[in-house]
C-alpha cells in the first residue's frame, strides 16, 4: 500500500481511495484518508502528486467531510515553496480543486496571485485553473483578481494562446454588480478590439456565460448574439452565437421579446445554409415549448388583418416540414405542434392541420429508414404526435390510422417506436376500435415467423397495443395468437415482459398462462417463488372478473376463491424475497389487497344480515329518545358489524397512504393506482355512514370526484367511472327516501363492491421493476462497540447525538423525484428505571425533537442535545424521512435504535447516602456542587 517502498504499488494503493469513499462515505475515514493522502503529495515525487490531484478531483463531493482541514491544508501547501515548477504547477492545480472548502484562504490567494507571473507555462496554466476555481467560491478573490486578469488580457506581452485562457475566468465575476459590470465593458472592448475568429468565440461564449449567472444583462447579451448572427460573416462565430441562445432559450425563455424572435426567424428565412438553419430552429423549436411562445403572438401588432399564418415564424414552420433534411422538417413539425398545444386562439386552429400533415409526411420518409439519425427524427415526431392527440383530441382517429397504416411497411426499429406511440395515444385516449385488432394480429402473425434481432422488442411492443387495444378480456383467438408466437421464439424473458405487460393492462387470464408456462424455465428458487406468486395473483384477480350484480352469494363465493390463491401467492411473494430485494413495496401492495377483499366480503354478509334482519320500525324513534344513532340499525350486533366495517375501511385508507408515503421510488402511474385503492376504501366508508349509520351529518363535498383532472390510463378511467356512479347513487337514495330503506341502502352497498371489484386491478411497474433507487444511510456518534450495549451519561448531563448521513442513488437519481431535505425525528422512551419509585412528570420520561437538514453532495449532518433525568435505560430511536421537491414528505427510513444508561451524578449519590444514614452533608462537598458556586 502507501508504506510500500515501490512506486507502483504506492500509485494502486492512491488510485483506489475514490472507490472506498464510495463504499464508506463518513467522515471518519473520509478525514483520515485525506490526511494520508496529503503526506504522500508532500513527500511523494511528480507523479504520485499528480495521482493523489486526481483522486482530489474525483472526490470533489466527499471534501466538505475533511475536519481537519488546517493540517490537510498545510500538508499540501508545503510543496508551493519547491523549486521544481511541475511541482508547484500541481499544488496549484490541488489547491484549485480545494476552492469549496478553502475559499477564502488568502496564503493561496497570493501564491496563485504569484505565480501568474511565473515565467514557467505550466505553472501559468496552473495558476489560471485555480484562479478560475477561486473566483467561482470567492467574492473578495474574484475582486482582487479581476484588475490583474485585465492588465494580463490587454498587456502586449501576453501571448495570445495564454490570453484565449484568461478570458473564461471573467464569467465568474459576478458575485456583485459593479464587478460584473466592469467584466462587461472589459469583454465588449475585447470583443472589438480583437476581432479575431478564435478571440470572438471565446470572448462571446464567456460574455453569455457571465449574462446567464448575472441575470440582468440577459436581454442585451441575446440583442448582441441576434446581431452576430445577422451581420458575421464567419460560419464558425455564427455557430456559437446559435449555441449561446440556445443556451439561453433553456435558462430563461422570459426573457425573449417578440423582436428577438421575430430577428431569429428572419435570419432563419434567409439563411442559404442548411447547418445554421438547423441550428436556428432547434432555438425557436426550444422557445416554442416555453412561454416565450405566447409572448410572441399575444404582443402582435393590433392590425385586424394579420393572421396565423402572416407570422414568420408560422411561415418558417410551414417552410421547414417538407424540407429535404430530417432535422431542419422535425424542429418545422414541432414548432407546429407547440403552436397548436399552447396557444387557443381561433385564427390559431388551422395550424392544427398542417402539424398533422408534416407529421405524417416524417413519419413515412423515417420508417422506412432504419439509420440512428432517421430514428432520433422518428421520436421527435412521434413524441409531437402524442402531445398533439393529448391536446386535440379530435385529431387522435387520423394520427392512429396513419401509424396502423405505416406499421406493415416501416422497419422494424421504427415499429417498436411506433409501437409505443401508438400505446401512449390508447393509454390517454380509448381509440384503437376492435376493427384494428385484425390488422395488428395479421402483423404478429408476420412477426412470428421473421428472424431480424429486433424480433423479441416486436413481440413485446406489439403485445402492449394488443392489451391497451382490448380493454376488455382478451377473445381466445388473440391469446392462442400470441401463444403460438411465443412457443415459436422460445425466449422466456420475452414471454415473461409480455405477460407483466398484460398484469399491467388487467388482462389477468393471459398473464396467468404465460406465468405458468415460465415456472419451469427458470434457474434459482427464488424466480421461481416470484413467478409462482404473480402466477396466483393473477389467478385470483382472474376469479373476480366473473361477479355479477345482484347476485351476491356468487359475489362471497369468487372472493373467496380469490382470497385462496392470493395466500397462497403471498407464500411464494414472502419466500422469493431476499436480504438484498426485500421485495417491501410488493408484499405491502398485496397484504392491503387481501385485507381490502376480506373487508369487501364482510361487508356483503353484513348487508345480508341486515336484509334478513331489518331494524323495527320504531328504531329511529328509538335512536332519537336514547341519543344514540346507532340504534337505527336494529340490532346490537348490526349496529357493531356495520361501525366495525366502516372503521376497517378506513383503517385500509390509512395504511394505503402510508404504503404511498413509503414509495419514493415509485413511478407516477404505480403511486395513483395505489391512490385509487385508498380512495375506493373511503368511498365505502363513506357510504356506509351515508346511508345507514349518519344520514344527516355526511357530506358530499369533500368527496366530489375531480373530473377536470387528467386520466392518464384506462384503469384510471374505470375507476373514476365507478366512483362517481356510487357517489350518485348514494347521493339520490338520500334526497329520494330519507330516511333511506335498509333494503335499498344494503342492495346500494353491495352494489358498490361489485362495481369496484370488476374492475381488473392494474399491477403497475413499480410492482415489477424499479427505475429509481433511494436510500438513506446513517451514523449515530456515540455509538457503542456493541449494538445491544448501553451508553452510559449522567442524569445532570446532556447527550450529544450527533447524526450523519449519506443519501445513496441508484443508476438513475432524480428520474421522478429528488430530495429537496432531510427530517430527522428523534424519540427517547424510558424502558426501565433503577432509582427510587417516586412519580415522575411525563416531560422528563421522553424526548422528542425534530430537525429538517438539506443534504449537500449527498451529505448531511446535524445534532440533538438530549436530556435523561430519570435514571434507568432508555431507549433512543432515530427516524429519517425524506422531503421532494415539492415539499412532500415521504416515510422512507431507515430506523436506528440505540441505549443510554442514565446513571446517578457521584455528588447526588454521596448527598443521598448521607441523608440515608443520617448525616448533614457537610460544607466543604456543598461548596464543591457545580449550582453553589454561581
């Protein structure tokens, strides 16, 4: 390792400490580490310096956890003072890389200072990426560096190449206006007295990036680069003019007046070259999206006669979606669509239209291209196509027909895109008719029988239009179809993605026989556990598709028969669960699933209690004279089951809130499925208590469906369906009949279970795969050496728990949310006492406190100051949750557990020995007491 006398072995030993700051990210080794690090750079030749420089730089987030980071400091800063330039060119170089955590270090502001002068070229160049490091962190440096970097920039000794390098620093000077100011007015004489190419790329690219931190020069700065555009004459100044606005149509959009837009358009217009061209358009097809957009038309001029279609950049649009290159037709095509989803104008609608033809027309030329560039145009349109159908959706029948028609003739990587698109519209929109399904079993058929490599991602995306077309149960021509086009590709992952597909769509009997085809083809027990058990959930959801209204001994008999094979499922969930795939959200997701049908089925045999059994007629003027409401249900045992009901339903309510409370991964359309079984479990106990239990007290309002919002899937769909017929069901029983029939409101009730239980349960994507990984991991000091071993703290002092924690991410993090915060709850409980057992007030036994911490490069760390009065063990337990940024809280853990052991102060315990055997404490131990002497 480092003690290792050979130099190689010393460089393997320095290049893998990133990957154990990886694995341990707590600053106790993170500090120590450095500290080694550090006297290797000090001791170590050019090369291991430069080694422990690029561990340094790796490890940029793990800095801010040195603790010592004086004597790190000065181990590194030590080698500044060498006569070898390499040497001091890579202190710098370090030094650059600490700017987070030294910025205002004024011994390595003047070495940089210093060696900007230096004769040496690296050490130069050094200097200069630790200046632009400094000045990024540091307000006072940025000052103080900002004449020096001036006089070097416009000094005639400066080489040119070395002035191309000074320049970028000055898009750090933006701390304060003053400074940014003179960086401005520096960088505009720059930018006209050196009108070289490579001089007014760099000068421009700096202005921008000094524009877009400052704020307030935004418009000027995009008036500026409108103007290179248009008068340069150099391709290469008018490519980064295109790049700068781009960069500034993506920050702020706002700030983008008609005149800017309509500038751009008209250089678009005349431009002769297709690259430009492509360029301008992808800026207006960026603001187009934005509300720059409707800024552009609703600042119009107030002339009666200009029209859509007189506005250059609806010209240019229409110009560009029959152009001859792709990428120019497809910016053409989604500005078009932009248009028309953002704007609501009349003279607006007939641009409708047009996106559609242009959309069409690039979806022919695409399909039958299967090049990258050809694909990459191919999802632009098709994602323009679905934005579209999701804003008009009276278009949506001719864009369907038109991908159907596309589908036979277009190759095979466009039909998986196509594939997909056409799911999406029949996600959001019920528009694939049954007369469509022939043309696309036909096309399975064909599929079947081809043998290009895309053949399995066919037969998948396929299948996915199949299910989303056939919202109701599968005709057994379909699943003998696509049956026999899976034993002819004999691949089992395609077969198992195909019937995770149909557990998605609800098409439960399919999902079963492919589940039960792929027992037997897999290598561990534990897949064979996972499949058996989405084999019998699928069963049992399959049981419950045969009910029938009105007849609810068959209702109890088919939930029974579910409820059978969802234990035996959640056997096989519990037994194909792991250490490191807990499988939690699944488990969760189907235990409420059981517990909601058990719920659902006593309620059924309440209801037919209730119906053999009626109250007597005098029941209500019973619950009136006794002043208890429950009386209107008869009998004490109808009036028990029937409270007893609503309160389970409600009690599932809860814990489904809580299971969505704990899904921080969760994709959106897993965690509305999960909202849509709490709702249903607050709609019967809402019921309940509206028809039968409290009459005259329930509202309506508070559970009034929200039919402006977006439904995003065809389950969603049915179930909103059913909940609003429920609701109005229940509604008009109370207006017509009050007080309501207990045959009436039972028959209501059941009703209401059989509707809800129809509808085929979606196993949304999270129940499957996991996109996106999150998880908390903490440290508690003091901590004991053995878990079970109480800390020991007198009970005249307070604990310090200092909490640490690193927030740990998967391959994807923040793909749906992101943490904004970190609360921390921590809770004492006194477990046993060992003084004397004398009252003690409640305040003294617990402690309860809170914190919110903002985690910073995934770090965060905070303390409690905790008081143990009361002597005896107490048990301590740490809680993180987690807040978005949206500010919800999600329960995501983990939870830590530890002892202190409050122990008598020795002064408290002489004093109380004393009084014990009779004696006075005596003067001397009473001055000695820390209260006395103040």
């Amino acid at each position: 390792g480092l003690r290792s006398g050979k130099l190689g072995e010393q460089c393997e030993a320095v290049v893998r400490f990133p990957r154990l700051f990886q694995k341990y990210p707590f600053p106790i080794l993170i500090n120590s580490a450095f500290l080694k690090l550090a006297d290797v750079f000090r001791v170590g030749n050019n090369f291991l310096r430069l080694c422990v420089l690029k561990v340094t730089q790796q490890s940029e987030k793990h800095l801010e956890k040195i603790l010592n980071v004086d004597e790190f400091v000065k181990r590194v800063f030590s080698v500044i003072h060498s006569n070898d330039p390499v040497a001091r060119a890579i202190t710098l170089r370090m030094l650059g890389s600490m700017a987070s955590i030294i910025p205002e270090r004024k011994n390595a502001h003047h070495s940089i200072r210093q060696s900007l002068d230096s004769h040496d070229n690296v050490e130069v160049e050094a200097a200069i990426f630790a200046a632009a490091n400094f000045s990024a962190q540091s307000k006072d440096f940025a000052a103080g560096i900002c004449n020096k970097i001036s006089e070097m920039i416009q000094g005639l000794a400066t080489p040119v190449d070395l002035k191309l390098k000074l320049i970028p620093i000055l898009q750090h000077m933006h701390h304060d206006a003053s400074l940014a100011s003179s960086s401005r007015q520096l960088l505009q004489q720059l930018v006209t007295s050196y009108p070289s190419t490579k001089m007014v790329i760099v000068t421009l690219h700096t202005f921008t990036l000094l524009a877009a931190s400052s704020l307030v020069d935004i418009p000027k700065q995009i008036q500026l680069l409108l103007q290179y555009l248009k008068n340069d004459p150099r391709k290469a100044v008018k490519r980064l003019a295109i790049q700068d606005l781009k960069l500034l149509a993506n920050k702020t959009p706002h700030t983008w007046s008609r005149e800017n837009i309509q500038a751009l358009c008209e250089s678009a217009l005349h431009t002769p070259y297709d690259s430009l061209k492509l360029g301008m358009l992808s800026v207006l097809s960026t603001l187009s999206g934005t509300i720059a957009i409707k800024q552009y038309f609703s600042s119009a001029p107030g002339t009666a006669s200009t029209t859509a279609r007189s506005f250059d950049l609806v010209k240019l649009a229409q110009e560009c979606c029959y152009h001859n290159n792709r990428g120019i037709a497809a910016h053409g095509v989604r500005i078009l669509t932009n248009i028309s989803a953002s704007c609501q104008e009349k003279d607006l609608l007939p641009l409708e239209q047009d996106a559609v033809f242009g959309l069409e027309s690039l979806l022919v030329l695409c399909s039958q291209d299967d090049s990258p560039g050809a694909q990459a145009t191919l999802k632009i349109t098709l994602t323009c196509m679905v934005k579209l159908v999701k804003c008009r959706p009276h278009l949506s029948q001719s864009v369907v027909e038109s991908l159907l028609t596309q589908l036979h003739s277009a190759q095979d990587a466009a039909r998986i895109l196509m594939c997909h698109c056409l799911a999406a519209i029949a996600m959001q929109l019920p528009v694939l008719a049954d007369g469509m399904l022939g043309d696309l079993m036909d096309l399975y058929k064909l599929i079947g029988r081809s043998t290009t490599d895309k053949k399995q991602e066919l037969l998948v995306s396929l299948a996915t239009v199949i299910f989303v077309s056939s919202q109701k149960a599968l005709s057994s021509e379909i699943k003998t179809v696509i049956k026999q086009q899976l034993e002819n590709a004999s691949n089992g992952w395609t077969a198992y993605r195909i019937a995770r597909q149909a557990s998605r769509m609800g098409n439960h009997d399919m999902a079963r026989e492919l589940y039960q085809s792929l027992l037997t083809q897999v290598a561990s027990e534990h897949f064979y556990f996972w499949l058996n058990s989405l084999k019998e959930f699928s069963h049992a959801e399959q049981c419950l598709t045969g009910l029938q209204e009105d007849n609810y001994s068959s209702a109890l008999s088919c939930i029974a028969e579910a409820l059978k094979s969802y234990h035996k499922g959640i056997a096989s969930l519990t037994a194909a669960s792991t250490p490191l795939n807990p499988l939690s959200f699944q488990c969760g997701f189907v235990k409420l699933r059981i517990d909601l049908l058990q719920a659902f089925s006593q309620l059924i045999c309440t209801c037919n209690s209730l119906k053999t059994s009626p109250p007597p007629a005098i029941a209500t003027t019973i619950a009136m004279t006794s002043g208890n409401d429950l009386q209107r249900c008869g009998r004490i045992s109808n009036q028990a089951c029937m409270k007893h009901s609503m309160e389970e339903f409600r009690s599932l309510a809860t814990r489904y809130g809580d299971l969505y409370q704990s899904s921080f991964d969760a994709d959106s359309a897993t965690l509305r499925n999960v909202e849509l079984q709490q709702q249903s479990c607050l709609l019967i106990s809402h019921a309940i208590e509206a028809l039968i239990l409290d009459p005259e007290s329930a509202s309506f309002q508070e559970y009034s469906s929200n039919g402006t919002a977006h439904v995003e899937s065809e389950y969603e769909r049915r179930m909103m369906s059913v909940f609003n017929h429920v609701l109005e069901e229940v509604e008009s029983l109370n207006r017509k009949y009050a007080p309501v029939s207990y045959l009436a409101s039972s028959t209501c009730l059941c009703n209401a279970v059989i509707a809800l239980l129809k509808v085929p349960l979606s196993f949304q994507r999270y129940f499957f795969q996991k996109l996106q990984s999150t998880s908390i991991k903490l440290a508690l000091s003091p901590s004991p050496r053995n878990p079970a071993e109480p800390i020991a703290v007198q009970n005249n002092q307070q604990l310090a728990l200092k909490v640490e924690g690193v927030v740990q991410h998967g391959s994807k993090p923040g793909l749906f949310r992101k943490i904004q915060s970190v609360c921390l709850n921590v809770s004492s409980v006194l477990q046993s006492k060992s003084g004397q057992d004398y009252k003690i007030p409640i305040d003294n036994m617990t402690n309860e406190m809170e914190q919110r911490v903002e985690p910073h490069n995934d770090y965060f760390s905070t303390q409690f100051l905790l008081n143990f009065v009361i002597l005896g063990t107490h048990n301590i337990t740490v809680e993180s949750s987690v807040i978005d940024s949206n500010g919800i809280v999600w329960k995501t853990g983990p939870k830590t557990t530890i002892f202190v052991k409050s122990l008598e102060d020795p002064y408290s315990q002489q004093v109380r020995l004393q009084q014990q055997q009779g004696q006075p404490p005596s003067q001397q131990q009473q001055q000695r007491t820390a209260y006395s002497r103040f």
